[in-house]
C-alpha cells in the first residue's frame, strides 16, 4: 500500500501523542520536492544508529527526551526544543524516555 502524505496546506496535527505514545510508529507526514516532514517515535532506551542526510534537518522534540548525537558533540532535548543538523552531518538518536520528534529534512536538489 503507498504511503499517503499530507498536501500542502493541509492541516498536520503534531500534539504530543500522550498515552497513545506506545501505539504509534515513526511516519512521514508531507513529503514535496525540497521538504519532508516525518514524526518519529522512539520508546526510551532505543536508538537511530548514525547516519547522514544530504539536506540540512532539524530535530524538533514534541514529548520526551532525547540525545541527539554527532561525533563531536551530545545534546539533551526535551518537549518544546528544537536542533538544527547541518547536511550530511553524521548524527544519531537515544531516546532518554519514550519520545515523539518531528524531523524536517530540507531535500537536496
């Protein structure tokens, strides 16, 4: 089944999920030629591995904490923080506690 994304100006809800947290998997929202939008969902304790993404990111902490991590440098966020990754910065995840983010990824031209 194809995956059914947001248009733009479509309204995306992005409450913190609460205690549906546990329920819901990591999705992408709105996906255009130069944006996508994706919550992603990690339980506490699980991680992304490192990678890299060709456009800059932001990581915006909806509920939760997570370190988010790159070579030089560990960061906490929590509810209402936000981080900017640079392109093709190696970076990576851990959930601190049960935690719902929103990654905007500027696509590469």
């Amino acid at each position: 089944m194809a995956l059914i994304h947001a248009q733009p100006l479509d309204v995306i809800d992005i409450k913190p999920l609460a205690h549906q947290l546990g329920d819901v998997k990591t999705h992408s929202l709105l996906k255009t030629e130069k944006l996508q939008l994706m919550r992603v969902v990690l339980a506490a304790g699980q991680t992304m591995p490192e990678h890299h993404v060709s456009g800059d990111i932001t990581v915006q902490c909806l509920e939760g904490e997570v370190f988010v991590t790159t070579p030089g440098r560990r960061v906490c966020l929590g509810g209402g923080e936000v981080v900017v990754v640079p392109a093709n910065a190696p970076h990576g995840l851990e959930a601190k506690t049960a935690t719902s983010l929103l990654v905007t990824v500027l696509l590469h031209q």
